[in-house]
C-alpha cells in the first residue's frame, strides 16, 4: 500500500470537545441562526454534555448483567 494511505488508514481520531451546559444552549441559539453548520442530532439537540455521558455510564455500570 501507499505509505500516505497507510498514514491516513492509522491516524488517531481528534478528541471529542468538552461540553457543559452552556454549550448546549450556546449550540441551541445558534442552530436558530445557522441551521446548515450544524448535523440532525446537533440540530434537535440530541447530544450529550460530559456530566450526561458520565452518569449514563456510571448507571450502565451499575446495572447487573443477566
């Protein structure tokens, strides 16, 4: 293979920005305005903040397997 292809095929992902609260609604206020920067879950806010993520995984840790 291209040594470029395999440079691309093994890049490491960009880390995830970290979100709070006042992302979303600073990401909710501009969706109004600029609808077509932002995807579909961006868009009807289905996304989650760090302390969201957290505690869902804290919770799915929790739960007993059967």
């Amino acid at each position: 293979m291209d040594k470029k292809v395999l440079e691309i095929l093994f890049e490491d992902f960009a880390k995830m920005p970290e979100l709070d609260e006042n992302d979303r609604k600073r990401i909710i206020e501009d969706v109004k305005k600029h609808p077509e920067k932002y995807s579909t879950r961006q868009r009807l806010g289905k996304f989650y903040t760090n302390e969201e993520k957290e505690k869902y995984i804290e919770k799915s840790l929790e739960r007993k397997l059967p």
